[in-house]
C-alpha cells in the first residue's frame, strides 16, 4: 500500500496542496491531469528524491520521510522507475544503462547483471543491444530501454512517468501493452504519470487525477469513466466543459 497524507511542497508557488492518495498493493494506478498539476513532483516524492514541505508518505507501513540516508537508499531498492525524458546517460552503452540500478544499489556477480540485462532486453523486443549508445536509438526504442532499467532490478513498485510521451500511436500501445504484461507477470504495483488517456485507461486498474496541486478524483477506472465532476469528465473525454 502507498498512502499520502496531507503532503504539500512549494517553490516559488505552492505546487502541491495537500495531496491525499492511496495505492492498493498489486495494481496499475494511472495518475492523470493536466501540465503542471504535480504529477511528476509527486512520483519523485514518492521515491524520495524531493523531500516535501509537509505531510506524510508510507509505503507497506514505513514512513519514507523519516528514514536516514542509508535506510532511505535501502528503501529504494524496493522502487523502480522511469522518468519522464528517459534519464539514459549518453556515455554508457544500452547495456550499462540497463545495469546501472543494480550496480549502483546491490551486489551482484557480473555473469548474474549480464543475464538480467540480456533479460530485459528480450522482454522488451530489443536483444543484441546491449553495445548500442542512446544517441543512436528510436524515441521507442530508449522509453523501452527506460522502462528495462526501471524494471531490471525486479521491484515491487514501479514509477512510469510518461512511458509514451513523444511516440506514435502503434508504438505507444506497444508501450503500454508491454506495462500491463509486466505488471502481471510481476505482480508489482505500479504508477503510470500519461497524457495518452486513449490507452492508459486500457490498463489501468485505478485512477487519480491531479487538479492544481490536489487529487479531485479517485476511483476505479470505470468509475472515472463515468465521472459527472466537470473537471475528470472534460479530462477523460475531452468535452469542453471549460478550461481546467
């Protein structure tokens, strides 16, 4: 379970405004809404990279704000994710990339990171990469290669911040039915950030929408689809019910 209480976080403006949101363990979670809703900032939260001015993160029963440096970079062991501009470092090779969460955060033999990343790289239809360099990858090809990374080091939690932002149409489902057999297979929980609504919402199990730094809406995706609140029901189906 992730839960968030009363979390806030300012910079020159106040962005997030007492955000309350609750995660069931095991689902895909679409976090929805408009640019500059706080979506990103609160996946970064989540992982501990932004610490908030207020509030309270918990995930599976532990306070993540609380934690020590060195119990908060154990914690993290525990979360995957894939940032929104895929964060692939130009100087490492496809392969290094992929491998860099576990070098980074566990001990593992070298034959054992070479097996998990030529894994990955099957499961996300790419094998024989692992020499190629970012700069000479598809936009498709390094949100897969993202997504790899995100999952390479088979955690509980995953944090997809637009997994398809950029991409056409075909390639995007790809993306997306890639999520929903990953998840499945893995059982982990998941939190996808998209703008793709078409087809984030065909494999999401829950949803929140994010409005000027608070959570408007939560529920089933079902029950956003059926959503009367002006705001979910213009974002979900693009009515023009005035501007959000």
């Amino acid at each position: 379970m992730i839960r968030v209480e009363a979390v806030e976080k300012a910079f020159d403006r106040p962005v997030l405004r007492g955000v309350e949101l609750h995660v069931p363990p095991g689902c895909i979670y679409g976090l929805i809404g408009p640019g500059a809703a706080g979506k990103s900032l609160l996946l970064k939260i989540l992982v501990g990279l932004v610490r908030p001015d207020a509030g309270r993160v918990t995930i599976d029963g532990r306070d993540v704000l609380s934690l020590p440096d060195l119990e908060l970079q154990e914690f993290r062991k525990r979360i995957g994710m894939l940032f929104q501009n895929n964060a692939l470092f130009d100087f490492m090779t496809v392969a290094e990339n992929i491998a860099f969460p576990l070098r980074r955060l566990f001990d593992l033999p070298a034959e054992e990171i070479a097996d998990r990343v030529a894994d990955r790289l099957r499961v996300v239809s790419l094998p024989g990469f692992e020499d190629r360099m970012p700069a000479g990858l598809s936009g498709g090809q390094k949100k897969r290669i993202g997504f790899a990374r995100a999952t390479v080091a088979r955690a509980p939690i995953v944090l997809l911040d637009e997994p398809a932002a950029g991409l056409d149409p075909v390639t995007s489902q790809k993306i997306f039915d890639l999520i929903r057999a990953e998840q499945r297979a893995s059982g982990a929980t998941a939190i996808v950030v998209s703008s793709d609504l078409d087809r984030l919402l065909t494999i999401t199990d829950r949803v929140g929408m994010m409005h000027r730094g608070q959570i408007l809406f939560e529920g089933t995706t079902e029950e956003a689809r059926a959503s009367e609140e002006p705001h979910v029901r213009q974002f979900v189906h693009g009515l023009p019910d005035g501007p959000l």
